[in-house]
C-alpha cells in the first residue's frame, strides 16, 4: 500500500534547529505554491545546506546585509535571492533567530499543478524536468524576490506552505559537496538528496571564472 502524503503543515520548531539537522529531514516533505492560477505541490527531493557566517559558501558569511536579512530569521521564511543576474532560487530559512542559516531548494518532483508548471518551463522536455535544478524549480514554482520573507510555517493560507507529506527514510538518503560552491566550502559535504530518483539534478563542481584581459 502507497503511504499517502501528510497534510498537515510543519511547526515552526521544526526550523528551529541546526540547519545540517534539518536539510537531509526536508526530503520527502510537500512544499505547495498558491499561485492566482492555481496551486502547485513540489515533493523536495535534493537540498543543500548554507550554515551561515560559519560557512565561506553562505551568502551570509560577511555578516548581515540587506539581500540577505532574512537568513538571520526567524526560522521557518522564505529566503529569495536573483543570481546571475536572471535567475531566482528559494530557500528556507533555519536556526535560531540572529543566527544565519538556510536551505537551498534543489529539486523536486511537481506533483499537482503539472499543467501550471510546463507553462513557466517550456524548454522541459519531460516532466522531471520540471524543478530539476534550483533556478528550474523556483521557475516552476512562480518563486520571485515578492516572496522573500513568506512564512511557510503560517497557520492561515500563504503563497508558500510546507506540509509533512512523506519523510525519506534515512537509508535513502545519500549526500556529497554542493555544486558549485568552491573555496573553503567546496568541500562540505551538505548536499542531500533521495538515491535513484529521477528529478535529482546532476552533480557539479566548481569552476572558477576567467577574468577578461
């Protein structure tokens, strides 16, 4: 028998702890996306942790900013940020409030709102395609800068929500250094994922840019 997916959202204690205890309990969970078209439902099958101003990897290394305010809590939000300049990834937001740390979505499975998704990521040849990689799932999700800050842990209807749904099990989760964080962090092994599923996107290391001469 198929185990059917808790619906009931995440407490907020449930962020409250360190972020490499949280990240690899994140897999398996229902991150549902409240959109004017219709809800989306993404199962997160690959993550990566960013611990803060102890992690040369983390955009909160330097200390606090204004992009990066809300990593320093409290748990349970939204942490949005716009890279290379056309790109949005979602990550949320854990440990204790003043203290800096996050997960980074990597991946997931859609699984409602398939219709939704495939009008946002037209180049998917197939549906795993969908979230398979940070900018793709935001993409899929309609995640932009408008939701940083959104609490997934809110008890009244939100644009993002995190439900149980069905935790992995331990023994299948596997982990490895995050793709393409280099330096000091490159070898962290924070990245987490499910073994063997198909949405899992595809490992890669750094590769330091070129300066123009």
């Amino acid at each position: 028998m198929i185990e059917s997916p808790d619906r009931t959202p995440i407490p907020r204690d449930f962020f409250d702890r360190p972020v490499l205890d949280v990240a690899p309990q994140l897999l398996g969970r229902t991150l549902v996306r409240r959109t004017d078209d219709g809800p989306i439902e993404l199962r997160i099958t690959e993550v990566e942790a960013y611990a803060g101003e102890l992690d040369p990897g983390s955009h909160a290394f330097r200390g606090r900013t204004p992009r990066n305010d809300v990593m320093f809590g409290p748990p349970g939000h939204a942490y949005v940020y716009f890279t290379y300049g056309m790109w949005h990834c979602l990550n949320l937001v854990c440990g204790p409030e003043g203290r800096a740390s996050g997960v980074l979505l990597r991946a997931g499975e859609i699984r409602v709102g398939a219709e939704l998704a495939r009008k946002r990521r037209v180049s998917a040849r197939y549906d795993r395609e969908l979230a398979k990689g940070p900018a793709r799932l935001a993409t899929a999700l309609a995640v932009d800068r408008d939701l940083n800050g959104t609490d997934v842990c809110a008890k009244t209807p939100s644009p993002l929500t995190l439900l149980h749904g069905t935790p992995t099990p331990s023994d299948q989760v596997r982990n490895g250094p995050r793709t393409g964080v280099g330096g000091d962090g490159a070898h962290h092994p924070w990245r987490y994922w499910i073994d063997g599923d198909p949405t899992v996107s595809p490992y890669r290391a750094h590769v330091p840019r070129r300066r123009a001469t």
